[in-house]
C-alpha cells in the first residue's frame, strides 16, 4: 500500500477534505464560506478564503495570488469547483492540481496549532516564526524560532551558567530523557542555522522548506515534553475508578445471583 503520510502535512488534501487547524481532526470535510480580494500593491490582486471546518465549525483565513473558481453546493456553503483556470488561461482539472501549493499564508499558520500547555511565550515565538515562514521571511523566522528555543531553555531553568547553547541543549536532554534523542539533536544544531552567520553569509542548504522541518520538528518535541506527559497522566488516573467500577459491578452482580439462589430455594 502507498504511504500517504505526508498529507497529514497539508492544510487541503483536496476540494473536500483538509486538515483542521482547531479541532486537530484529520482528513475532515471543509468548505469555503466567503471570498474576496484586495489590491496587493499597485498591480498585483490578492484573494482571501474564509474556509470552515464541518466538524468544529471554526473558521480560518487563507491568502492566494489564484483565482480558485467556487461553486454553490448548499445555501452559503461553496466548495473549490473542480475546473479551473490556469495562468495560462487554460482549463484544468483541480485534481491534477496540488490545492495546498495554491496558497501561501494560512491563519493558523500550521495545519495545527501549538497546545496551549505549551507556555504562552513560547507558543507566541513559534506562530510568529510560522507566518514569517509561510511569506518566506526567513531571516525573520529564524529568529524567531531562535528565540523560542532560547525561551524554552530559561523556563527549564538552564541558563547560560550551565554552558554554551549546545551544553545547555544537552542539560534539556537529560531532563527528558523519555524524549527521542534525535529531536534534541535537531534543537541543537538549530543555533548554527539561524545565527548571524546566515543572515551575513550565504548558506544554500537553507531555504523554507527547511525552515519548515525545523519548524514541525520543534512542535514535535513541545508536544513530546509538555502535552504527551499529561496525556499518559490523565489516561492513567482514569484506570483506578474504572477497576472501582468494575469490582463493584461485579459485587453487584454477585449479590443479585446470591439473591436469586436464596429466593429460588424457598
């Protein structure tokens, strides 16, 4: 079977389904409930969709340079027609179309957003870093997924007398030793990234994409040290009232059964 993990990646899988930025559920139905446009500059259009999640009924704003042609499916719900015009003037089938590449800011910047266990400043730093990236600002960008780190560093409480950033990126491992190594490796070579160095030399292995990864594998290790832990938590807590539940169904049932053999012997 063909892996197609990498839709889960994609705001739009296609013309009706996507990934939802608030209720995190994927592969959902959508459908576009306005668009307009607006001068960009002097002589470029700029055209906005308002799409809403059919599930949680949320609503997030999505900025193109196409024209994407709608049609009328129920009341005002639309959904992307399925023919298109190209830039060539060119009719095309949508499908044949990457529907994600058509856009280029979304808010939410991210297909999800960061969890709000996630301390706030934090959580600021990386949707910052997001938007510069999705409008291809990286020097802003870096920066500020730079700064995130930096932040995350001082709210574990390893400051800069533990070492340079990469001893102190060593100190954050051994606090979480449950969480895949690698990522830390990730974090650790982010400061080589983004430092002055790129912004005052070139460095071609460097461009929004890899921005981009740098960016999921940060949310990855947020999501690995803040939000799995309570989650493992809550699930467990759940376990002993639900043995309660059980031993006292089964007294229960017990009981009835010893009722039922003292009643039927008289």
């Amino acid at each position: 079977m063909q892996d197609q993990s990498h839709l889960d990646s994609k705001y739009f899988i296609d013309r009706y389904k996507y990934n939802c930025p608030f209720c995190n559920r994927r592969h959902v139905s959508y459908h576009v409930q306005s668009k307009t446009h607006f001068d960009w500059n002097g002589d470029k259009t700029c055209y906005l969709y308002i799409i809403q999640c059919d599930s949680c009924s949320k609503e997030s704003l999505h900025l193109s340079w196409h024209d994407i042609s709608l049609f009328n499916c129920s009341g005002s719900k639309y959904r992307f027609s399925e023919t298109q015009v190209d830039s060539a003037g060119e009719e095309c089938n949508i499908n044949e179309i990457d529907l994600d590449h058509l856009f280029f800011y979304h808010q939410p910047t991210s297909f999800f957003t960061v969890d709000e266990r996630v301390h706030h400043i934090i959580r600021e730093l990386i949707t910052e870093a997001e938007g510069c990236q999705k409008m291809n600002y990286l020097t802003g960008a870096s920066a500020c997924l730079r700064k995130a780190i930096y932040e995350l560093l001082r709210k574990e409480g390893i400051g800069p007398d533990v070492g340079d950033y990469k001893e102190r990126i060593k100190a954050l491992k051994k606090k979480f030793p449950s969480v895949d190594s690698n990522y830390f490796d990730v974090l650790s070579n982010i400061k080589d990234m983004t430092d002055d160095k790129l912004h005052e030399e070139s460095w071609n292995s460097f461009d929004s994409s890899t921005l981009q990864e740098l960016l999921v594998a940060t949310k990855s290790i947020l999501y690995e040290m803040y939000i799995l832990p309570e989650e493992k938590k809550s699930r467990l807590s759940a376990i002993p009232k639900l043995l309660e539940k059980l031993k006292k169904d089964k007294k229960e049932k017990q009981e009835k059964e010893d009722t039922e053999i003292i009643n039927g012997g008289k």
